[in-house]
C-alpha cells in the first residue's frame, strides 16, 4: 500500500491545519504566561492560586464537554500546559530571584 | 491580597480566552482522527505511519521555532495527542475488530 486514500489525505490535511493553529495558540498562551510570570515576581505575588486553577478546570470541562471533547481529556491538557508554565516560571524565578507562577 | 491587579485579570483574561480555542480546536481534531480511525479500519490500513509522524514532527517544530514556542514543547505536545488518538483508536478497534490509526 504505497498510495494513500483521497480521503485519508483530506483529512490529514484538517489535522495538519489544526495543529499549525494549535502551535500557535500555544505560542501566544506561553508569552501571556511569561508576562504573568514578571508581574507576580515584581508585585511578589504567590506563585500558585489553587482557586484559579480550581476555577479554569471546570470551565475547561465544561468547555469540553460542549464541543464533544473528553473533559477527562481536556482537564489532562490543562494539567500538561501548566506543568510547561511551572517550568517556564521556575526558569524566570531563577533570573530574577524567588517567584513564579503557576497555573494561570 | 484579595484583590487581583488589574494587568493580571486582562492577562488572565487573554490565556482564558485562548484556553477556550484550544479547547474547541481539539475537539476539531479528534473528530477528524475519529473518521481515520474508522477509515483506516474499513480499508484495513495499518494503524501506525511512522514516516507520517515523523513529518509532523518535524513540521510543528518548525512552526513553533517560528512562532516563539520551544520546539520540544511542541513534540512533546504532539506525543501527548497522539497518545490520546491511540486510546480514541483502540476503542474503535475493540468496537468492530482490529485496527486503530496512530498519529494521523
């Protein structure tokens, strides 16, 4: 099988243009949540706002569940960006002494 | 501190705002991986391409290179979805037999 399917390709073509979208939205959501790291290190605010993260959760599941998505899956998204954005922060926190934000 | 500054809720605001495409952008694609996973099960096509993933591998690392994201972040990114496209798959596998479609 070295021809692949009209259909196939149609449709590899959505997923490709799906994600181009989705790198780029990442793209922007990390240089939000870069900013959100400087001005919590300058305001000395806390890293973490478990409420916040409470509250984004839920939305997102509910957000989820609307569009067909898995909120399982979408709660799992959110915990894999944030994971990211802890990291991102402990980067920043390095640079400019102790601070960071999670979540957000 | 009970009341959030200002610049934070409009950053805060943004990465919502961008959290909710994501969501639905997701949604998008794992319907579009659903139908591969059927097609590739009717036509009886091996499950995984590996040539294939590894060409929106090197793709989306391209892309987020461009846009500013860390390109190990999006391979990581594309490993976590298409984990989740192999689980959709060997549901549809269990649901009429063997197949399943990776990646894609």
């Amino acid at each position: 099988m070295s021809e692949t399917p009209s259909e196939l390709l149609r449709l590899r073509q959505s997923i490709d243009n799906i994600d181009a979208a989705l790198i780029h939205l990442l793209a922007e959501r990390f240089k939000a949540t870069q900013q959100v790291g400087h001005l919590k290190a300058e305001l000395a605010l806390p890293p973490a706002d478990p409420a916040r993260e409470h509250r984004q959760i839920e939305r997102l599941r509910r957000l989820a569940d609307t569009a067909g998505l898995d909120p399982v899956f979408a709660e799992k998204f959110l915990g894999f960006v944030i994971a990211e954005v802890i990291h991102h922060h402990e980067r920043i926190a390095g640079e400019r002494g102790p601070a960071g934000a999670a979540g957000d």
